[in-house]
C-alpha cells in the first residue's frame, strides 16, 4: 500500500487525495516558514535601526552634556597654562601643548575654536594679545596649539611678527602662558550629519584637523575630504599626522596640493597636485556639491575659493571661513546688496576721536575705523584685527556703527570693535 501511494497512478483516487493533503501541508510550512524567514529579516533590521538611533541619541547626549560642562568650566579673564610640550612641527612651526596650571578640570570647545594669549614679549610697552586655533580636538588634560612665525611682507625690511617669533624663539616648556577660554564662531556643529570638505592653505590646517579629530573621537563616519595646500614639503605641517588621521576613517580622503614643489619632492608620496588649491579640483574630485565647506588661508585664498564656490552654486550658508589676522575675506556682494551699499552715503562721514581731540572723514578706502585711526596716528590696541580677541573695544559716544562681518569677541553694548566696523553716520568715540 505504501509503495503503491509513491508510485504514480492517475487512476487512484486515494493516491490522489494522499498528494492534494500532503501538497497543502507543504504549502502550508512553506508560507510559515516563507513568513518567518521575512519577519525575522525584519525583526532583525527593525533592532539594527533601533540600535543606530540609540548610538545616535546616546552621540547627541554626550554633545549636550559636553556644551553644559563647556558653559560651567570655561573661565573669565586670563587663566594660567604651563606649557607642557614644544613640538617641532615644520619650518619654523611648532605645536604647545597646555596644561591648566591650576590643575582643575579644562572645559571642552568646539572644533575650529581659539585660544587667546596675553603675551608678556620684551621690549614691547604692552601686552601683546594673540588669536591661535586649538590645533587638536577638546582632550581632558590638555590644548594643543600650533603656530607658525608670520614672515615679513615680501621684499620688506621689517622684522617679523611679534608674537608668533615669541612663541618659536623664546617660548619653552615649563613657561607659564596667559590664556583666555576658547572662543570664536567658526566651528563644526557636530549635530549637524552633512559631509565636510575642510580647506586650508599653510597654518590654516590647524582648526581643520581639530574638526577631523572630533569627527573620529565621535566615531562620527560622515565623509571628510581634506584639500591642502602649502608650497612644497617644507611648509607641509602635519603630513605625517594626517595622513593618519585619514587612516582612521572609512570616508576621509586627503589631498594635498603643492604650488612650488621641491626637486627632492615626490608626486603621489609628498603631494597630490601641483597647483593651489582651488574649486575646479572640488569638481573633478566631488561627487556633487552638496557638502559644508570650511576654509581657513591667506585672505586672498580664501576669497577666491569663496566667490567661486558661489559660482558653483554652493549657498553662502554652507561655506565657513576664518581669516588669520587681518587679512578679511571680502565676498563679492550679490548684486542687490551691491545696489545699497552703492546707494548708502559712506563717504564724507564725520568721525571723532574724543580722547586725540581729532575729527577725520571716513571714507569707504579704508578698511576700518581702526584703520582709519591708524591712518591719523591715534592707537587704539589691536590683536587679531579680525573681530576675535577683543582688544581694539572703543566706547561709543554717540552715532552708530556697522558690523563687516560676524565676530568671535563680545562687543559690549554701547562699545564697538574698530577693526571690523565702520560709521554708519556722524560717529564719535572714546580713542
Ligand atoms: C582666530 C585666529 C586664529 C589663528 N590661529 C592661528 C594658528 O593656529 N596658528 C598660527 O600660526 N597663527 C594663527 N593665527 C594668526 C595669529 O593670531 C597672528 O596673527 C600671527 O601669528 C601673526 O602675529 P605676530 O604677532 O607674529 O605678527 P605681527 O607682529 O602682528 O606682524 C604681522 C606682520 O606685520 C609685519 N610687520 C612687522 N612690523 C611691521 C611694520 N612696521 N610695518 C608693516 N608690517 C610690519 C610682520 O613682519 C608680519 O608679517 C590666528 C589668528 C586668528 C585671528
Ligand atoms: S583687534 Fe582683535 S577684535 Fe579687533
């Protein structure tokens, strides 16, 4: 009977009806398991989502907790740091690293923000007061900063820059440092999830590779693109560093662009490119344009990559940039802003400095209130000359001003930082 039931016969029915029950029953475990096969699938995608949005939550938290304890451990005023480490880094730069002298807890940054020194130099009247970017993302026991000494102007005969020459020459570890809490408006808001392309030219590297710091130490795997450039091996600060740092990421690429390569100097091992870094090469290199770019160069660097940027359709609000020192970047204004600053009667404005007893007419050649002060030899202190440090603060008489640009420093109400602003109308202040 048994035998007769696997061997095919059409003619018998009970063969017949044996097959209809055992091809339902085998429907039947095909759908239960067909069915718990796609719901285990996704049960299993279903936790794996659960588990991105708790490392996500868990990532904001941590964020949130950091800017709270920023907000209660940074300090007023100056605080003493020893510095505990001097690094040769390239050609005359070097990186210091800063323990709190006091030995309490160092408050976290943002990425891309600065430390401002209060420098005691000899033979300077006064202190000298100095911007540097924090060159590592926020650690527990200590800063890094990284500076470079600022050469003469070319063909010039003046010395070079005071307070970067300090740093190289007469800095070492042990010293005790004046420092002021971080500070400044050029960051990577870690919160935000869009893809970055960090720019820099020469020392500019140094908030850049803060902001890839903090992307690692998040575990954060948004795409990183480093473009840098310098003009041959002598001035690439932190090769060996970023190339590292690249290492560690699944989605950093670096490339390195070199304008005056050395003989000794070898493409593909030194440098990637040999030209300036420039926008054409986001285009060849990018897949779209849909990324935050943060820059930090020489002004006229930066200027051009900005207004081409803008070219490529790149809105203003994706592009962050920091400008070392005077050196300002000056967009080309979109037209109908153009139009009013045509149309706002700047020149021929009164502006007086109460305490010099002198009055000067402003006019749109000068960068500056400060500049126009320096323009009729009345000093008024300056550090940074990019709205950062605080330093050239006038009390404002009466009149108003206007801001060229955002600003890491807090002007006071009622005050003004000259190296940023110019007279709205009649101006007098306090210098
Ligand atoms: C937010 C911010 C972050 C920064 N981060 C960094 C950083 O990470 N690393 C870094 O290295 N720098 C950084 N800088 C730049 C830094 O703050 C200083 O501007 C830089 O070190 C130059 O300062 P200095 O005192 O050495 O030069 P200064 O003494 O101010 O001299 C500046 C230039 O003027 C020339 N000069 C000297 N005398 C005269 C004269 N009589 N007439 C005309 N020119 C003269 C000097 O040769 C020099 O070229 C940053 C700046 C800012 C605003
Ligand atoms: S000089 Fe630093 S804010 Fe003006």
């Amino acid at each position: 009977m048994w035998t007769d039931l696997f061997t095919f016969n059409s003619s018998h029915p009970a063969q017949i009806v044996g097959w209809v029950i055992v091809g339902g029953i085998m429907v039947q475990v095909g759908c239960w398991a067909g069915g718990g096969v796609r719901r285990y699938v996704f049960d299993r995608r279903r936790i794996r989502l659960e588990q991105e949005r708790l490392t996500l939550d868990i990532h904001a938290a941590r964020l949130r907790i950091q800017s709270v304890e920023l907000a209660r451990s940074a300090w007023n005023g100056i605080r003493k740091f020893t510095v505990s480490q001097k690094v040769f880094e390239c050609d005359d730069t070097y990186s210091f690293y800063l323990k709190p002298h006091d030995g309490k807890p160092l408050p976290s940054f943002k990425p891309g923000q600065y430390l401002t020194f209060q420098l005691t130099v000899p033979g300077s009247a006064k202190p000298v007061i100095r911007c540097y970017s924090l060159s590592d993302c926020a650690r527990p026991t200590h800063y890094r900063v990284t500076i470079k000494r600022c050469p003469p102007p070319a063909g010039s005969s003046h010395p070079p820059g005071i307070g970067s020459s300090f740093f190289c020459d007469s800095i070492k570890e042990g010293d005790i440092l004046d420092v002021k809490a971080p500070n400044g408006h050029f960051f990577l808001d870690l919160e935000k999830p869009r893809p970055v392309v960090l720019i820099s030219g020469g020392v500019g590297v140094t908030p850049m590779v803060s902001m890839a710091n903090a992307l690692i130490e998040a575990g954060d795997n948004r795409e990183i693109w480093f473009f840098f450039g310098a003009r041959n091996s002598r001035d690439h600060m932190f090769k060996d560093y970023m190339a590292e740092l690249v290492a560690k990421h699944p989605h950093a690429r670096i490339h390195v662009c070199y304008s005056k390569p050395l003989p000794a100097d070898v493409h593909g091992r030194d440098y990637h490119h040999e030209s300036r870094v420039n926008v054409a090469l986001f285009k060849e290199l990018l897949p779209s344009n849909n990324y935050d770019y943060f820059l930090c160069g020489p002004g006229p660097f930066m200027e051009s990559i900005t207004d081409d940027l803008r070219a490529w359709g790149v809105p203003d609000s994706w592009v962050h940039y920091e400008a070392f020192g005077p050196a300002s970047v000056k967009k080309a204004a979109p037209p109908e802003v153009k139009k009013s600053l045509n149309d706002a009667p700047v020149a021929g404005i009164e502006v007086t400095f109460s305490k010099s007893g002198i009055t000067a007419i402003w006019d749109s050649a000068y960068d500056s209130l400060l500049d126009l002060a320096e323009s009729r030899d009345i000093k008024i202190d300056a550090g940074c000359r990019a709205g950062n440090c605080g330093s050239c603060l006038v009390a404002v008489k009466s009149g108003e001003v206007e801001y060229l640009g955002g600003h890491g420093a807090d002007a006071e109400k009622g005050s003004c930082l000259t190296c940023i602003c110019k007279p709205k109308g009649k101006l007098v202040i306090d210098a």
